[in-house]
C-alpha cells in the first residue's frame, strides 16, 4: 500500500504534523450558478440521509465493515461552492432536525427558495462571442468584485457579518491569495492565510464580501482587495522564516481571487483534518480545442482553463486513491459522471446524454431558467445519493424520487 504521504491531494504546510481524526467534511467545488444548484441538490441528499444531522455517525462500507465516521465537523467550499454554503451557515441554526420531513421542509424554506431566486438574476455571464459582461458594474462606481459583493448581499446574505456564520461545525470560505500564492481561509473565528497570519476581526467582514472573493474568476471578476490594519492581525501567527509575511502590505492591502485558482474542490483545509470527505465537484469538464483563439482576453482563459484542469485532474485522482487504500473514507461524484459507474441499487434515472447537456452549461453567474434550476438540483442530488450509497455506507436507504419529479434531468 502507498505511504498516504505520497498520495495526498493537498499541500503541506512546512512543520505542520496534522493526523485525520473521525469527523465529516463536506467539500463543495467551484462552477458558478451551475455548481450552485448542482450542490443544492447534493446537499439536499446528505441531510436526507442523516450524514448532516447532530451525533456521532457509523458507515457500513462495501466490504461489510461497519466503521465510525463521527459527526459533520467542516463545509469547505470555493467559488460557486461558497455561494451555497454561505446560505446553508446562515441558515443552519433555523433547520429543524427533529425529522427528515421537516428537515426537508425548513431546508427548501431557508435555502433552497433564496438559491432559486438569486439563479433568476444575472450577474456576469459569458456572451456568445466568449467574453464576460457584467451587468451595471461598468457603468457605475465601484470595482465588479464590490458590485457582485452587493448583489449578494441584496438577493441572499443581508449584510450578514462572518462572524455570524457557525463556528461548530465549521464553515471554511476559500479565496486565493494573489500576493501570498496562498489560500485564504474566511471563517467565523477568524480569517488567515498560513503565511500571513490571523485576523480574529471578522465582524468588519461580510458574508458577501467572502463569498464573492471566493467567486472572483479572473480576470473579469478578480481581484477582491480588502483593506485591513496589520495591528488586527494575530501576534506570531505568520509563517517561519522565509514564509512569514505577517507585515504590510500583506496584512494591510490584500488582494484575492477564485478559491478555484489554488484548490478548486475546497479540499485544503478539510483533507487534513477529517477521514470522511464527502466531495461534490460541479466545474466544467475540459473540452479540447480545434482552435484556439489569439485575442489576449480569451487565450488568457483558455491558458486558465488548461491549467485549472491539471491540477483539478491531479487532486481528483490522488483523492479516490485515498480512498481505495484507506487513507480517506468518503465519497466523491461529478457533474459530467455516468451514473451507470455507481453500484448502488435503486440509483434514480439519470440518463448519461441527457446528464452531460448539463455539464456543459456555463460555469458564469448568468441566469438559469426554472426547469433548468430543477434539473441541475435533480442531478446533484442523484449523483451524491449514488456515489454515497455505493463508496460510503451501503446500508442507506434508495431514495424514492427526484426533488422536483417533473423535471427529472433532462427531455430524452
């Protein structure tokens, strides 16, 4: 069996000696409103299933065994990923986990409804010629990152602060670093960068401004600045030596983009922590080119797109080799995945043609009409329920149908 140290999907942070405890982890990838609702669905599935809920949890795993995999500890998530989540923290403590019916209901009441509304809105979408426009940012005052992060906060977030996001279990918003090349984690007790340091004032930060920084895609929507105070930050929390950057204008004049453009399955932070992973990846699958274009506006994302798929490639496969050899317990599943490959019984009809006209929808924050919302929610909750019921625990329960039965995935 490979050294698990050879085979992780995330980096390792100089002198940090951390080994996985039991605990849940839920990792939402980047992909825009189509990750955005591809989630909803994933993660209606997983408080169905229990896996959300209070306690400790046990998993009866394909080979028979039944193995502890404790409780729901962290949701980290990137981009269109942090969209969702933001709403689901804010939203946790009114979810009533005294059934699963009502569970579902208060579910659908408190997230899912203010989801769908944002969905109906454009905010910058990617024109038929391939380039981006976003809406009213051109015209009025204010950089794009500072109007999506109002948008936000109008149609979902309220000007909530960070600190009002749980701190048990814990949600993990992650940006990218421009200056640092680290990431960038915002949470409810603080926000840091491991070579930067710890900012515990996340009362001067809103959820909005968090979860557009994660969704900056560059370079339209990128960069998120941030104007802190170095006597914020915590004493001695920087990196060591040459990876200490606890000093302006690192910690004076931060500059972010996509949590996508250093780990875009929001894995960093709960790989190395947690043994269960529970991964939901909604980014759009690598189309080659016959052309490809000489502008410098869209050879530049095709540059991005390149690279994006690399490493996404790279932590994917090093993620399900954690899992066949026991490193990681989990579950992972894609948006452009067949559910033929999943060996659960009762997988709901979720035909490959009709999955993959969904995967190849934009990855923008354009809008999405109501049948396409549901059907995008419809997959995201089939392929979790298949991938769970066939890596994680095959003693869960088929589910009986679709969130939204008349749409199913697609027309045949």
């Amino acid at each position: 069996m490979p050294d698990p140290e050879l085979v992780s999907p995330v980096s390792a942070v100089p002198g940090e000696k951390e080994t996985p405890t039991d605990g849940i982890a839920v990792c939402l990838s980047g992909g825009g409103y189509r990750a955005m609702l591809f989630h909803t669905g994933a993660l209606w599935r997983l408080l169905e299933l229990g896996l959300l809920s209070p306690g400790d949890h046990t998993a009866r795993q394909p080979a028979g065994a039944t193995v502890p995999i404790g409780t729901l500890q962290r949701v980290s998530s990137v981009s269109g990923g942090s969209i969702i989540s933001g709403m689901l923290g804010l939203k946790w403590k009114n979810l009533d986990f005294s059934t699963p019916p009502k569970l579902v209901q208060s579910y659908q009441a408190e997230v899912v409804k203010p989801i769908r509304d944002l969905a109906n809105v454009t905010l910058a979408a990617e024109t038929a010629e391939g380039a981006f426009k976003v809406l009213s940012a051109i015209v009025t005052p204010g950089s794009v990152n500072e109007h999506v992060a109002k948008a936000y906060d109008k149609h979902l977030f309220e000007k909530a602060k960070l600190s009002q996001l749980p701190a048990e279990p814990r949600w993990v918003i992650n940006a990218s670093n421009l200056q640092s090349g680290a990431l960038w984690r915002f949470m409810s007790p603080y926000m840091r960068d491991w070579k930067v340091g710890e900012n515990k004032h996340t009362d001067k930060v809103s959820v909005a401004q968090a979860v557009a920084a994660s969704s900056a895609f560059p370079p339209m929507l990128a960069p998120a600045t941030f104007e802190l105070s170095n006597s914020d930050f915590t004493a001695g929390t920087g990196g060591r030596g040459e990876y200490n950057l606890q000093r302006p204008p690192f910690t004076t004049h931060v500059s972010l983009a996509d949590g996508g453009v250093y780990d875009n399955l929001g894995l960093e932070t709960a790989y190395k922590r947690f043994r269960t992973l529970l991964v939901s990846d909604a980014g759009a699958p690598f189309k080659p080119a016959e052309k490809v274009a000489r502008d410098w506006v869209r050879l530049s994302g095709r540059v991005i797109n390149v690279v994006d798929n690399q490493v996404r490639a790279l932590r994917k496969r090093l993620l399900m080799n954690s899992f066949e050899t026991g490193a990681r317990l989990g579950a992972f599943w894609d948006i452009d995945v067949d559910i033929a490959v999943f060996k659960a019984p009762g997988k709901l009809d979720c035909p490959h043609a009709q999955t993959l006209k969904l995967a190849t929808l934009g990855t923008d924050l354009g809008e999405k009409d109501a049948k396409t919302q549901e059907r995008l929610i419809n997959w995201g909750y089939a392929a979790c329920d298949a991938s769970v019921r066939s890596w994680l625990d095959t003693s869960l329960p088929a589910p009986a149908a679709f969130p939204y039965p008349g749409s199913g995935v697609g027309q045949p």
